[in-house]
C-alpha cells in the first residue's frame, strides 16, 4: 500500500507462458490488474467493495480519516451495517449507534443497513456481491463472501482507513487448500457439521492464512445459506478465504437479489470463475455419507468431535443466532425438529434471526411459529451473544450454541460454557435439555 | 543489537478474546489494555513492562478481526510477539499498528523471564531478478524483495532464526503504524 508504483502491477511479461490458475488466483489476478499470479506473489489489489460495521467502521475510521485529512476514495463501493451494538444495551453502545448514524450522514454513504441483520448475510442479500469481486470486510467473517465466488476477507480498522483511503489493497498470492466432499449428507446432517469436523481435523489455525475452496459433490448440493456456512467458518480454519466456484445454485441466488445480471455476464461467469484442471492445489477428501452431527465442547471450535463421542450433557441456555446459525434455511431446519414439540423446563431457548427480511419470510411460511410455539423467544437481528458485545450470558450458563466461537470469555464471564452445533443439534437438544443427536427427530 | 527484553511465555492458541475481550470493547484501547490476557494470565497487564517481549506458543492471535487485540499490546509498550505461527488476520493488524511480531519455528525453546536480544539486518534478495526482469518468485515489482532477517539471542548464547519480514512491513514498524506512514505519504503530496 505505500511503496509500490502505481503501474509495477502491469510488469508482468506478456508473453509468459500461462499456468494454470486455481480461484484464488484468478480473482487476485483480476483485481491485480494481471495476467495470471504464482503462489506467493505480492500484490496490490482494486477493491471492490469495502464493508465495515458499528464497531470497526465510522467510530475507529472517522478519527484516523481526519487526521489524514483525507476522503473516503468511492463511497458507492462502501457499505455500512450496524448489527455489532444494535440494540444499544448501556450508554456507551447507545453512543457508539448515534456516532454511527451521525458518521454516515456527514460521509453521505449510500449503503448503510442499519438494525436489520448480520452484515455477512444482509451484504449479499442486498445484492452487494457477485462472482470475480474483490472486496474486503470490517469484520473476522468476512470470508463469508467466498461462498459467492468473490475473494473477500477481514481486515482490522487501521487496515480499512488504508482502503477506504487508496482503494487498495496488498494481498500475497495463497496456495489453495481444497476440501473435496464426497458423498451426500444424512438427515439431520448439515454444512455447521461439515465445517466443525474439518477444523477438528485441521486446526483452528490449519488454513495458514491460505486459500480455502470447498468443492465435490456434497457443496454442490448446498443451497446458498449453507454454503454460506462454510465460507464464514474459514474464518475458524484460519484461511484468508473459503471459496466457492459459482453454479446455477449462485446464479439463481443473485437473480433474486440483483437485476443486472445479463445472460453473457452470468456465462462468462460460470466459464471463468473456477479452478483450472492441473492448478496447484493441496486437495483433502471427505466423504459426507459417513458425516455424523458434530459438537465442539468449550472453549474451542476445534474441539469437535462426533456427537456419539459424548456422554450426558446438561444445557441450560440453547441458542440459535449468527451469521453461522441463523439464517433462514438454520430456522428452518430447527423448525423441522422443533414443530409440535416443546422445549424442556430447564432450558431456555433463545433463537436471533440473522436478517430481518429472512425473518419476515420466517414468518410468512410458519418457520417462526414453529421455534415460537415451541417456545423460543425471539431476539433482535444482530450479532447479540455471539459478538459478545451486548447481550451476553450469565454466570455459569451452560449454553448449546449454533454461532462460530466458544471461546472462553466471548460470549459471556470466564464461567460460562459453550458448546457448538448445527441449528438441527441446538433445537433438538433444547427439546431435550441435554446434548441430542437430531436424527432421533428425523425417522 | 537491539536493548534486551525481558521474556512473558504464553502457551499455544492465545485467541483475540484473550488479548481484548468483548465486553470492553466499547471502551478507548487505553482502557482495554487494562484487561488484556486477564481470562489466562492475570499479572500481565499490570506487570508488562515496556520493552518487554511475549514469546508464545503456535497460533497467536486467532479469532477476530479486532486490531484492538494487537493495540493493547502496543499500548502496554511489548516491543515483539515471538511465535512459531500466527493467525493471519491478527499478523497484519499487528504490523499496520507497528507491532513487529517474529515467526520463530523454535521459539518453544525461549523460557519465562529470559533476557533477549533480537538482532535485525536488511537484505536485498531481488535486486538482480528485479534489475534483470525475470521476475522470479516475485511476478509483481510492485513489492521489491527487500527484506528483513531476524535472529532471536537468548543468555544461553541460544541463537534461533526468525521468518525473513519484507521491507514494506518493516517500514510500517518503522514508522509506528500503518496511519503514520499515511501521514507521512500524505505530508509529501
């Protein structure tokens, strides 16, 4: 971002034989201004779209854009969503909303998305991304974006000011790391557990700040909100990405959500946005068929294990929310187990819808009834208790959870314990009042 | 030679929670820093020194996107994170607020309350690819191939490498900070 000459990009020798290229790759290449990238490589980027939130956006840029005296470079290409501190809690959150709002006016942005969901699942309803974008995100989950062929990842608020600032970015070309589901998920089986058990196997830091790409038979099935779950869980991984390759799944997804998608776009799309046969890539084979509902017990994502692995355990808190867990095919799914049944006395469930237009069509369709009826009560559209930054859980709570960390301390005091599963496994042990494999509601 | 630095071990997956953690995160860096590590370590807040150095072990800073998690450290003076990995996300928050953090496969073998030194010296390792234009390992000449080496001392005459940092890394730390060397390019326009 500083010592680069704005033209050192285009230095790539024209008549370099092409290698082929992985995903990855081809979208920083793209961005890059280049030909093609080697593995390693360290470029500066265009970026797309900028997305930050209520806690890293206006209240950490303002200060740091004044003292530059300097301007935001495209305020068409930024968008801004207050979902961290929303609702305000105390005074200070209360604070931080009014100087969001207030902060958005002055810069005029055209996009802000306030109070109506988690910013990695209201930026692509709102029809924000599309395949061969390059963006960057205010925000750990960012890689969220992955799922719809755009090389998107976090960055930290000094980072941002950079961006908003040049409209640039460096980025060092990853290797691509390949996840190959085979096979076809069981009943009650969903990506949450596809995801909890690769970061058992590859640790929370296994990714190396690579590329991920999910990819067989098994992704291919999923619908966009579980893939979704995938590519905001490399975050977990510890990948600067997790990318899907578009398919007619992606392109019906933005045909709703976007009206500028013309039939020479969406083929050029489909034609250039994957990785070429013979790319470099270090491929890890997964058979879905035998996949088992996983949990992580505290305090640790990659503290998974097969849900059989577990002896009794007791909850007094289930908790279906987040970008992770929340979104509208995850209602349905806990709606699937929870219908006509009523959740033990001794647990409380608590279900934060992640958008609030996902939510309305919860409604519309009785998902919601279903998680109400059997008890569940209902919280705002925002990070809430998985951010930790508000609304939190008490004391010695011992809290099944479909969001992405349980580490210690996030989600409340140093005491209280959180395990993580797929919405299924959460509505079925909330039924329960213990860990219950959400198969025994599926026969 | 740099000035020593008194050791602070910490284990393995120290996580972005740990070193900022939630529910002080409306509150200024200053006030933040006051309850770094407190769920793991609770004399280190109010024992760091300035000056001193964190050696860890793999997988520091894992987790959110947070810079205050790198912040805090710079705010309670830590001249340097030694360890053998770290999460990426956190290692360019780090550098952009002018935490320099050293990747030190064996740093396992740095023990509590060790006095370091860390050694540093510049190499040019693309000046003649670069010059000649054959581009190897570095397609972009965007990023000359300057780098930085680093060794870690420790009292035992222990001499252990670090992972090469690039130029344009080490003028963020240079500079204090991703923000000054906006200034300071700002300045010269």
């Amino acid at each position: 971002m500083m010592t680069q000459d704005k033209n050192s990009n285009l230095s790539t020798l024209k008549n370099e034989k092409l290698q082929p290229q992985s995903l990855a790759q081809k979208l920083i290449a793209k961005s890059a201004g280049l030909e093609q990238v080697s593995v390693g490589d360290i470029v500066t980027c265009k970026v797309d779209l900028a997305m930050f939130h209520d806690s890293s956006g206006p209240r950490r840029l303002k200060p740091m854009l004044e003292s530059l005296g300097a301007k935001i470079w495209d305020t068409s290409k930024v968008v801004l969503v207050l979902d961290h501190y929303v609702p305000a809690v105390d005074a200070q959150s209360t604070q931080i909303v009014q100087l969001t709002r207030d902060v958005a006016k002055q810069w005029r942005l055209p996009n802000v998305i306030d109070s109506e969901g988690i910013c990695h699942v209201v930026l692509p309803e709102r029809g924000h991304l599309k395949p061969g974008m390059l963006c960057v995100g205010g925000d750990s989950h960012s890689p969220t974006g992955g799922a719809f062929g755009a090389y998107m990842f976090g960055i930290g608020a000094t980072e941002m000011l950079g961006v908003v600032v040049t409209g640039e970015i460096w980025v060092q070309v990853p290797k691509t790391l390949c996840m190959n589901w085979g096979g076809t998920l069981q009943k009650g089986v969903s990506a949450k557990d596809m995801m909890l058990h690769m970061i058992a196997k590859l640790g929370m830091n296994g990714g190396d700040y690579q590329a991920v790409e999910f990819c067989g038979q098994a992704v291919q099935k999923l619908n966009m909100q579980e893939r979704m779950t995938l590519s905001n869980m490399s975050a977990e991984l510890g990948s600067q990405v997790g990318l899907i390759a578009p398919d007619q799944v992606t392109i019906e997804y933005l045909k709703n959500t976007r009206a500028d998608l013309s039939d020479e776009w969406v083929k050029e799309a489909l034609e250039t946005w994957h990785s070429d046969p013979k790319s470099e890539c270090e491929v890890f084979d997964f058979d879905a068929s035998t996949l088992s509902p996983q949990v992580a017990a505290p305090h640790s994502p990659a503290n998974s294990s097969p849900i059989e692995s577990y002896g009794e355990e007791r909850f007094n808190v289930a908790y279906i929310g987040a970008c992770t867990g929340a979104k509208i095919e995850d209602l349905r799914a806990a709606a699937q187990i929870l219908k006509g049944r009523k959740v033990s006395n001794s647990v409380k469930l608590l279900v934060a819808p992640a958008s609030a237009r996902e939510q309305r069509i919860a409604q519309e369709e009785g998902t919601l009834q279903a998680l109400t009826e059997a008890g569940a009560t209902l919280l705002s559209n925002s990070c809430g208790a998985c951010a930790g930054y508000g609304f939190a859980f008490a004391e010695h709570d011992r809290v099944i959870s479909s969001t992405a960390r349980n580490f210690k301390g996030r989600m409340g005091p140093s005491s209280v314990e959180v395990f993580l599963a797929s919405p299924q496994t959460v509505a079925a042990s909330a039924l329960r009042g213990e860990l219950c494999d959400p198969r025994e509601y599926l026969v | 030679m740099s000035p020593s630095s008194k050791v602070w071990r910490l284990p393995k997956d120290i996580d972005t929670d740990n070193l900022a953690p939630g529910a002080y995160m409306k509150l200024p860096v200053a006030q933040i820093a006051k309850h770094t590590l407190e769920s793991i370590r609770a004399d280190f807040a109010g024992g760091v020194k300035p000056g001193d150095v964190i050696v860890a072990g793999p997988n520091f800073g894992i987790g959110s996107s947070r810079e205050q998690a790198a912040g805090v450290l710079v705010e309670l003076g830590v001249r340097a994170v030694i360890a053998p990995s770290f999460s990426g996300l956190f290692f360019r928050n780090a550098f952009n607020l002018g935490l320099l953090l050293l990747t030190c496969a064996q740093a396992g073998l740095i023990n509590e309350e060790e006095t370091l030194q860390i050694e540093q010296q510049m190499s040019d390792l693309s000046s003649n690819e670069a010059s000649s234009g054959t581009h190897e390992g570095a397609h972009d000449g965007a990023h000359d191939g300057a780098v930085h080496t680093f060794h870690i001392v420790a009292p035992s005459g222990l001499r252990l490498e670090c992972k090469p940092i690039p130029d344009f890394l080490m003028q963020m730390i240079d500079h204090g900070g991703l923000l000054n060397v906006l200034k300071y390019k700002y300045k010269q326009n």
